[in-house]
C-alpha cells in the first residue's frame, strides 16, 4: 500500500512500537537508528531534543502531542516534572523515497520535510489517537497479520496529519520565537563560555529579526541576557564565600578578573570586594516567604525554617538549630513576644511585617539591612523591564479582556481580587490584566469546586499551578474550564495556565518566575 505525498510516491511500513518511562528530573537518549519514528507523550511534559552532526534542536512535547524523529539522528529525552513521564516509540520505514540522514521542516508536505537538509522538530496533535494507544501497545512483537494492517493504518492517518501540520501556514515570528527559546536555554546552560552572538543570530535566517524576537521574549536584548546571568550567577558564589574573586571571575566566563570588576561594580553599584564583605553577614531566616528575596541578592541563610514552625507544640530543636547557626541577624515574620524575647539572647531579632508591606517593599527592606540596597535596585530596574515587556504582549494579545486569577489544585481553587496584594499587585496593577467585576469587591474566595469558580461572570481566567502536578491534570482543567463556560456563554474563552515551582509565594524570585511563564505561555499560544 501506498500513499501520495507532495507529488511523490512514498510507502509507509511499520516497523514496530516500544514503550519508554522516563523519571521524574532525569533524562534517557535514544541512540542513533536507522528507521523513522513518532513519538507520543502520554504523561508529563518532555524536552526532547534532536541532533545529528551539524545541527542540534530542542522543543518541548506536551502530553498528547506527537513528535516526528528522522533516521540516524541522537534523540534525548529529558523529564524536568516531579512526576514519571510515559511516551509510546512508534517505529516505521518509508521505502521508495528519501532516507536523508538531515530532515527539516517545509513549506509544503512531507517530501519537501524529507528533503531538506536542517534538522527541525515540530510536535503536532491529532484526534482520535488516545483511542489507538492501547493496539499500539498490544503489539508484542509477535506476528499478527490483523493487529499489523489496523497499525499500518493508524500509522498512515498520523503521517497524514503531520503532512497537514506541516503545509499549514507558518508564521515567520513564530518559527522566531521556537529559535530564540532555543537560544535562551543554549545560554542559560553555557553562559560561562564563549558564545558567538552574531554566529547565533545569523543561524536563526534574520539576524535583525532574532534581536527584535530575543527582546521580546525576554524583554533584554541577547548581551545584556548574557552579562545578566553571569552576574546574577557571581552574587551567589561570592555569597558562598568558597572562591576568590578571581575565581568567581573566570567561572562565570570573564578571563579578566579587573573587567569583571569593572562590570560588577557598575551593575551592583559596588565592588566585589565590598559585596563578598557584606555578603559575609550570617542570617537565621525564620520565615519562608523571604527565602526568595535572599536568592535573587545571592544570599543564602544559614538557618531556612518552613512556614509556621513557631505554631508546633515543642520549639526547642528550632531554637537550637538556630543558636548552632550562630547567626548575625535572625530574621522573622511575625511570632510571639516570648519567642521573640528568648531569640533575642541569640542574636539581633528583624521582624518584618510582610503582609503590610509590597513585596518590593520587602525586598528592599531586606537588602538594607545587609548593605546591598544597590543590588535590590538594579534586580528592580531588570525586572520593570520584563514588566514592560510582557505588558506589551498582553495589550497585543488580550486586549482589554477581562480575566480571573486563580490558584487551582486538585481539590481546592482560590479566586483573588482586588482587595488582596498577592497575586493582583503583579497581573492587574502591573501587568494590566483587565479585572472582571466579580472580584472588585473581594479579597479571595476559596471554593472545592470548580463549577463554582466558572459560575463567576468571566469567561476568561489565569489558572496557578503548581509543578507537582501533573500536565495532564492541566490539560484536564482546561478541557473542564470550556466545557463549564461554554453551557452559559457562547464567547470564546481565553486561558493562561501558568506554572510555578513550590509554594506561590509573595517575594522577589515568584514573581520573576510568574512573568517568564506568562511571556512563555502567551508568545507560544500565539
């Protein structure tokens, strides 16, 4: 059997299907083989990334997605999320045409994909192919005439939709914003070495248009992303006290230590030098929330309580484990007197009450009282930069649509409002999320089902969510979401499923996050 193909006639032949387990925060690689194959994440989130002898590509797979991956290419699967990640290896041949070992990505169908010479990587879904997962995973290996024709079959449907996928109109910005990601996670993981901007730049087809993209996914043209993580990554290495200044130097990429300076000092608004002094102060952080506001000024406390501590029956391990920390300052939220009259014979006791405060406000409390109000001060201007960036993505593509916000867990939502700051201060005030009437009035509203937050006169919504759960459970909300919207409202519903690592807490290090999620989210919904 035989299908047509671009004007080209190319026979598929399925070859056989495997079933790969990923765990949570590890990576498995596919070595090189000589066949073709689809690839379909049935749980959690993948990287997976392709690479032959000349190119290298990365992209992220959802659950339900396909993925294509072309003969004698390296294939790596990395699993981030905290749960195991399943995905079934569908393996075929395509005889009578092209077994080219570079496969990229076309304007027109599957023969011009074979063709051409850049590896490119694209995921795709199609309907139905739940429904065939389990005759895929029947296949044992073992002849079974009728099983084998109902799997070429399916096999046949799903390079159809991929040939579909692949003639569908491409936006050139969009094909942009899958390099630029891939440029940004490139130096995430490589900023100390070398990296040839320009060679990055020319590779992406627009060197003008890859500088316009970068900006716009990071709100920071590409060298000052670059000279940002370097920066931010030698505040922590200074603050760990482990290695010289000269050290710090070389191992964020800068062969000149007196450069670095120079650099440091005019970024930090002060030197190295004084920075490792100051940073030197040994701090009991007995308070979550400012573990966050720590991190981002390269401070890491001696003594990180989680939250709530104080309201355990038996206090004496936390007192303990503070007085062997031997601390500068401890610093609380806060507690009772008497635990904080018996904390004061260890050390100077700050209490801070966050919840009156702005959580920049926060931040720059905490920064003065350990002589790093410079610092603060320039993490703010970088951060209003990614704010003004994103708040030009969200007038582009919200418009003055009006959203919720709200935290969703398995079995608990929390809708905020206008009268709280957490959440609102970041995506109402700043950003400019236009908020629905319902909340004007309120605080938050804590609810177990969702029915009830889709009740609330809003068709559009801002789902939290933490990464401990599972991208199938998203995916579940957002299918729920429209199915609850869609019997009262014949409106199109528009949702921003933004995730977070842990807790959502109110500090510095969040809501940095929760703006390159929200960038992330909008620029590849686009």
């Amino acid at each position: 059997m035989s299908v047509t193909l671009s004007s080209e006639a190319h026979a598929l032949h399925y070859l056989g299907t495997d079933e790969l387990t990923i765990e949570s925060q590890s990576t498995i690689e596919h070595a090189s083989q000589s066949h073709y194959a689809f690839g379909y994440v049935i749980d959690e989130l993948l990287r997976v990334t392709l690479e032959d002898h000349t190119h290298r590509r990365t992209h992220k797979v959802l659950t339900g997605e396909l993925f294509f991956v072309p003969p004698n290419c390296r294939c790596t699967l990395k699993n981030s999320e905290n749960h195991r990640a399943r995905l079934i290896w569908i393996r075929f041949q395509i005889l009578n045409g092209p077994t080219s070992a570079a496969v990229a990505s076309g304007s027109g169908g599957m023969s011009d994909f074979l063709n051409q010479r850049e590896l490119q990587q694209h995921s795709f879904r199609m309907p139905h192919i739940s429904n065939w997962i389990p005759d895929f995973l029947s296949d044992c290996g073992q002849p079974d005439s009728a099983l084998f024709y109902q799997l070429q079959s399916y096999l046949y449907r799903m390079t159809s939709a991929f040939t579909t996928f692949l003639q569908s109109p491409k936006q050139v910005d969009d094909e942009l914003v899958e390099y630029v990601e891939q440029a940004k996670q490139y130096i995430l993981e490589h900023y100390n070495q070398t990296i040839d901007m320009e060679e990055m730049a020319r590779l992406s087809g627009s060197s003008r248009k890859f500088y316009q993209a970068f900006r716009g996914v990071t709100g920071l043209s590409p060298h000052k992303f670059v000279t940002t993580i370097r920066l931010n990554r030698s505040l922590s290495l200074l603050g760990s006290s482990a290695f010289s200044i000269t050290e710090v130097a070389h191992t964020v990429g800068y062969a000149d230590e007196l450069y670095f300076s120079r650099l440091f000092k005019k970024h930090m608004g002060l030197s190295p030098s004084d920075y490792l002094k100051n940073a030197q102060i040994r701090i009991a952080n007995l308070c979550a929330i400012f573990h966050g506001d720590l991190a981002v000024l390269g401070l890491t406390p001696k003594v990180s309580l989680h939250k709530d501590w104080w309201l355990e029956s038996d206090l004496t391990p936390y007192i303990e484990q503070i007085r062997n920390s031997h601390p500068n300052i401890i610093l609380s939220g806060p507690i009772p007197d008497e635990l904080q009259a018996t904390l004061a014979d260890i050390a100077q006791v700050v209490i801070i009450r966050w919840r009156d405060l702005s959580w920049k406000e926060t931040l720059l409390k905490i920064s003065g009282l350990v002589g790093l109000s410079s610092v603060a001060q320039r993490w703010l201007t970088y951060f209003d930069m990614k704010v003004d960036n994103a708040r030009e993505h969200i007038r582009e593509r919200l418009g003055g649509k009006p959203f919720l916000l709200v935290t969703a867990q398995e079995q608990h939502y929390r809708v905020y409002g206008l009268k709280r700051k957490k959440i609102k201060d970041l995506f109402y005030d700043e950003l400019k999320i236009t908020p629905p009437k319902p909340v004007e009035q309120v605080s938050f509203l804590d609810t177990y089902t969702l029915p009830e937050v889709a009740s609330m006169d809003c068709d559009n919504v801002v789902f939290f969510v933490s990464t401990t759960l599972s991208n199938e459970y998203c995916l579940q909300l957002e299918a729920s979401w429209r199915r609850l919207k869609q019997a009262h409202s014949r409106e199109q519903q528009h949702i921003l499923l933004i995730r977070h690592q842990g807790l959502l807490m109110y500090n510095a290090t969040m809501h940095d996050s929760l703006i390159d999620e929200t960038v992330y989210h909008l620029l590849s919904k686009s």
